[in-house]
C-alpha cells in the first residue's frame, strides 16, 4: 500500500524540550526543519502513515551548528592595544573565544569570555604589527566556524630622549630604538620660538643617537624625534635644551 504522508516529530535532547512535528506528503524523501535552536542536538522521529496507521519510527539525533559571529569591529587601536566589539546571540550558549594571531604565527594570544560580553580590550600587543583576529562562539564541545578580521597594532616611536655633550653650537641627542620595523626614524630641531624653521633628517633606523651642529649659541631648542613606516608616523618623543654662550 502507498504512504499517504510521512510525520516528522522532532524535539531538543534536553529534559523538557518542546516537541515539534511537520506532515509532508507520502511522495516526499526531504525535508527541512527550520527555526531551530543553533548548537543543540535534536531527536527526530520520523514515521509513515498508511490508511491513518502510524508505522515505527525511523529515529535519528542531528545537532545543529552554532550560528558564526557577526558585527566584528575594531573601535580603538594603539601600539600595543586593540578594543573590539561584536554583535550578541538571541540564544543560549557558553561563551566566546577570542585569539590574536600575529602575521608571523608567532606569538599569539587566546581568551575565553563568558557569553555575555561583546566587547573585549586585547593588551600585550606588538607595536606595528599585523594580526588576524577570529572570534568563535563555543557550546559544550561545540564551535563555531570563525568570523575573522586583520587589524595592525600601531607602531612605536623613540623613546629616551636625552640631550648631552651642548656646548655654544654642537649638541649630541641619542634615543632608544622603537619596537616596531619602522622605514625610518625622522629627526626635527630649531629654535623653540621657530625662528629660521625646522632643521630634518631622515635617519636609519639602527642610528641612535645624532651631532646636532651649527646651532646658535645661547638659544633654547626644541628637539623632536618620531619613527616612519610607509604613510604612518608614530607619536613623536620631544625635548627641549639652550646652547652654552660662546666664551671670548
């Protein structure tokens, strides 16, 4: 005798859960279930009906997947600190995982975060370098697939300034190397009240420190020192000194 109508009863593997059924016609092999709960294992049961009889059930569990992070965005971003936020889930779940995985696979970071926050600040980082970013929902033994993102740490400038050795018109500035691979390192000094300008060189990045010459004897100066990679310029470190007067 031909089916008439298959019913497909399904209900969540947890004590109390709502139990659900779907009728397809006897002529259908597929189906889909729709408006479940992501990352929950279902019980279904699905049985034939012939003349309004219901044959034994064909039962089987499916779990469906968590449903993947959206709404990844990067709010403030520093040289060694990024804060991100995301968007929440409508549903019950047991938290986050956060990871920073630098360009090089080197050095990452991973955090768990309870499933009720949707912000997090990462610290610790490297200045000026690129990292993939991946927040995962997880459940149980469950995970979702990743929503991903790339965000670059800021880079550092010199820091240390110190000025020495001034006499009437040379002085020596030396500085401590930043962190971050820079392109160069742009040095700038004059007379605090910029008469005349801004003497600049473009230094290499291993140089530490410079013999600041022909300046004018008696006179306050401003020193400013500042790292450059491709159209970034880093903060700048600054100080000030005055030449000794020239002795006759």
């Amino acid at each position: 005798m031909a089916v008439t109508e298959y019913v497909i009863s399904y209900q969540p593997a947890v004590p109390g859960g709502l139990q659900l059924q779907q009728r397809v016609p006897g002529d259908w092999t597929t189906v889909t279930l729709k408006e479940l709960e992501p990352g929950l294992t279902y019980n279904i049961s699905i049985y034939a009906v012939i003349s309004e009889v219901l044959s034994a059930p064909l039962g089987v569990k499916v779990a469906t997947q968590l449903s993947t992070p959206r709404g990844l965005q990067f709010k403030t971003i520093t040289e060694t600190t990024v804060e991100m936020e995301w968007e929440p889930f409508s549903f019950p779940f047991d938290g986050w995982e956060i990871s920073f995985i630098p360009k090089d696979n080197e050095g990452g970071v991973i955090a768990q975060l309870p499933s009720s926050v949707t912000t997090f600040n990462q610290t610790g980082l490297k200045p000026g370098e690129e990292y993939t970013v991946n927040v995962v929902a997880l459940k149980e033994q469950a995970r979702s697939s990743p929503t991903s993102a790339s965000v670059s740490t800021l880079i550092d400038g010199p820091t240390q300034i110190l000025v020495r050795d001034v006499s009437d018109t040379v002085a020596f500035v030396e500085w401590s190397p930043p962190r971050a691979k820079v392109d160069y390192i742009l040095l700038k000094y004059g007379l605090e009240n910029e008469e005349g300008g801004k003497t600049t060189f473009r230094l290499q990045p291993p140089l530490r420190q410079y013999s600041m010459q022909a300046l004018r004897p008696g006179s306050p100066y401003e020193v400013s020192i500042s790292a450059i990679r491709g159209a970034n310029e880093s903060d700048a470190a600054i100080t000030h000194f005055v030449t000794g007067k020239t002795q006759y």
